[in-house]
C-alpha cells in the first residue's frame, strides 16, 4: 500500500500542472512587482526638468537635442520648465541655466 502511494503512476499528472503553476507563479509575480518598484523607485529632485520614468526620460531629453539642436532644444526645456533646469545628454545629468 504505501508502495501505491510513492508511485507517480496513479496520478494524474495532467491534473496537478495547472495548480502547480499557480502556485509557482504567483510568488514570481509578486516578488517582480516588488522589484519593479525598487527600481522605479528614485529621490525627487527639487530641480525641475523632465523625469526619470525608467531611464525613458534621459532618452527623450537626449533626442530632442539631436532632434532639435542645442539652442532650440535649450528654449523648449526653458520655456516648459523654468530658468534652471536638469536634461539629460549622452546619458549624464546636465544642467542648462539661461535667463
């Protein structure tokens, strides 16, 4: 009897999958929900400019100066945000102060 019991063979394998599945999945989604917070997760500048918002924001930033050209991609972020305001070009935190 425990002999039955230990073999695989009475079981219907097809049957388990899907509970098995939920059960391993669930924990994997929530511990990606949790590290897709961490990772959004960013200090509020107290200097104005377009945000981070998964490195998109340092992508847009960077295109509208290639796009645009300094001196009008300048006036744009001058005109949207104020006199002092941090972009991003190349990847690396710039700051552009006109008045």
């Amino acid at each position: 009897m425990i002999l039955e019991t230990l073999n695989l063979i009475y079981y219907n394998i097809t049957s388990l999958v899907p509970d098995m599945m939920l059960v391993a999945t669930v924990p994997i989604f929530i511990l990606m929900c949790f590290l897709f917070l961490i990772w959004n997760h960013e200090e509020t500048s107290s200097i104005p400019g377009p945000g981070y918002c998964m490195g998109i924001g340092p992508l847009i930033s960077h295109g509208r100066f290639l796009w645009m050209g300094v001196g009008n991609a300048c006036n744009y972020y001058n005109k949207t945000y104020g006199e002092f305001v941090r972009v991003w070009i190349s990847g690396e935190e710039t700051f552009i102060i006109s008045k």
